[in-house]
C-alpha cells in the first residue's frame, strides 16, 4: 500500500502545474539540494545563521504564490499571520519554558491558531462574496490594525502570564525550539539544518498539491469560477482551505523567525511588512513556486545588503524592480527567463531538422 503510494506521488512532483520538470531539473535540484546540507559541515556558525533566516522565509513566500499564484487571490495578510504566530509562540513558550517538550507546543499552537483564526476570517470574507479587489484591502487593514493594536500593548498591566506583550518595544527574550537539549537558537548548525528540511518539504508538499487533483480545481476557481462552480465543486471552501493553508505557511515562517532572533514587534506586521512578501511573489513570479523561492531568497538577501549600504534606498529599489517586472515581465522575472530559454532550447534542437541534408550531387559540386 505504502509503495503504491510513493508511485502515485511521484508523479505529481514532476506535472504541468510547476516549473521544472525532468531528469535534469531533479538532478539540480539534489545537486542544490546536497551543497545547502553540506554547508553545514564548512560554513561557519554566522554564515549559517545568516543564510538561515533568508530560507525561513521562503514558506510565507511560497504561500503567497500558492495563494495568489494558483488561486487567484491577493492577500496583504502574510506579514499579520506571520506576526500573529509568533506573538502566540512567543506567549506559550514563555509561560512553559520549564516544561519539556513545551517550546514544540508553543509552535503548534502558534501554526494552528493562525491558521483557525485566517480561516474565520476567510469565511466571512469568501461566502460573503466580498469582491476580489477588495480582499487585499481587507487583508491590509487586518496587519495594520493587529501592528496599531500591538503598537499599544506597552507596560506591565499587558501580560498573558509572565510574558510581556512589549508595545513597540516588542516581545523579547523568548525561548527558541528545543527538543530536550537539542537547541535550534539562530547561532547554531542544527537551527540551519531545521530552516532548510523545512523549506525544502514545504516545496515539494506544494508541488504535489498544485499538480494534483485538488490543485487543478484551485487553478479552475481562479480562472472561471462559476464554470469550476458548475462542475460540482466548493468554490468558497476552496478559498477559504488555500487562504488557511497560505496563512499556516506564513505562521510557520513566523515562529521560525522568533526561533532565530528570540524576539517580535509590531513592526513585522506593518505596512513594510505586508508589501514584502507581494513584492517576492510578482518578481519571481505568482505562477511558479520554485520562482517565487528564488526571488524571496534573493530579495532577501538584497534588501540586507541595500539596509547595511545605506537603509533609505532599500525599499525604493525594491519597489523600482517591482514596478520594472510590472512593465517589462508581468508574469515575474524568473518565469520569463524559464520561458524564453525553453523557447531558445526547442529552437535550437529543431534547427538541424530544418536544414535538409546535403546530396551525393551538392557534395560532388563542392
């Protein structure tokens, strides 16, 4: 039963609904695959941390895409969710930091709360047939009024137990995941280790779901939803399972940033906040999840070392590439690029078909 499982499986990894397919891909892949895990054995204890924290936030990042790329639907509520998760994470491991396994319940209670909170949210706001422009609305005033509403949160009469809320001060000195004396503090191998198995079944787990069954009817309610609506299926309750699924991944990104820093303020639910994680799916590109991990990888990365050269052109360079890719590649820079190689490369072999082959007489001639 298990085998004929993994036969079924297999399958969906490689479909249609992905970039990258074929032995060649795989084979980058496990190649890339191996040398993330091998730096663990060379890198040093801050590179790793470093590289660390810019994979944690590839699951809110490919929730986006999956969210908006495969579903249609434009959410500005990633960096809530995100932040939401950690405070709850932040709350439940302060509280139970002597108890053992206590820091493992404190992110499953974070991951599920975000998650069961995004799905009251989802209902109101998909079988309330709310208009599609006015979701990313909605979605917005969600992680401005939750950074405003934290943003007041300072002094000691706001506590859940021991743990301070913090105000814009934030919440600090929160325990990172442990199990028993296996630590997962931003500053060790076995942090980075986490971050990248975590990324990696993330991404596959969503290949396998946009190319299956149920991933095809997510990309029929984007494209026609009454057509998908007539043929037998839930549109709302699709919506509103893709919209939590989206936000888990976000909560999932969040409690591994509290892991990282030991820390959280309202500010990772801002305005900033918000338009980041649109800005890594639109110049990757929405409709492809391996585009949308490079681009959050790499915007990352950039907007680090734009922040360190001089902090006040971080965020206008990002906003210019997000209006370039807008102008010049609407569907993302990385599908483009996909696109337009896969073109060259079927040029390219069919050019020597072309060309008819040279007779015994033209050989003869010359």
């Amino acid at each position: 039963m298990k085998r004929n499982r993994i036969f079924e499986i297999l399958p969906l990894l490689n479909g249609p609904m992905e970039l990258g397919q074929g032995r060649n891909f795989w084979i980058l892949f496990c190649l890339f695959s191996l040398v993330l895990f091998g730096y663990a054995l060379v890198g040093s204890v801050f590179s790793l941390s470093n590289l660390a924290i810019f994979f944690a936030y590839v699951p809110m990042g490919l929730g986006l895409g999956l969210l908006w790329g495969y579903g249609g639907v434009l959410s500005f509520g990633q960096a809530a969710f995100f932040g939401i998760s950690g405070y709850v994470y932040g709350i439940v491991a302060g509280n139970l930091i002597s108890t053992p396994g206590g820091t493992l319940l404190a992110a499953a209670c974070g991951v599920v709360g975000t998650m069961t909170l995004a799905a009251a949210f989802g209902y109101f706001v998909f079988y309330g047939q709310v208009s599609g422009w006015i979701i990313p609305l909605l979605t917005l005033v969600l992680s401005l009024i939750l950074e405003t509403f934290m943003g007041q949160t300072a002094g000691y009469q706001w506590r859940v137990g021991s743990v301070l809320l913090g105000g814009y001060n934030g919440m600090t000195g929160i325990p990172s995941l442990n199990l028993g004396s296996l630590q997962f503090s931003g500053a060790t191998v076995a942090y980075y280790l986490l971050v990248i198995g975590t990324m990696l079944i993330v991404y596959l787990g969503l290949r396998v779901l946009v190319n299956s069954r149920y991933g095809h009817a997510v990309a029929g309610v984007r494209e026609d939803p009454e057509r998908t609506r007539m043929l037998g299926y839930n549109v709302n309750l699709i919506q509103v399972q893709v919209f939590t699924l989206s936000a888990g991944l976000a909560g999932l990104s969040g409690v591994l940033y509290v892991s990282w820093g030991n820390y959280m303020n309202p500010s990772s639910m801002g305005l900033l906040a918000a338009t980041l994680p649109v800005i890594w799916t639109a110049v990757g590109g929405r409709n492809s999840l391996i585009a949308v991990l490079i681009s959050t990888v790499t915007l990352r990365y950039l907007a680090d070392a734009l922040a360190v050269r001089g902090g006040e052109y971080a965020f206008l360079i990002l906003g210019a590439l997000l209006l370039t890719t807008m102008l010049f590649f609407p569907t993302g820079i990385v599908v483009s690029l996909a696109r337009r190689w896969h073109v060259w490369r079927k040029r390219d072999l069919r050019m020597p078909s072309s060309i008819p082959a040279e007779t015994n007489q033209e050989r003869e001639d010359s």
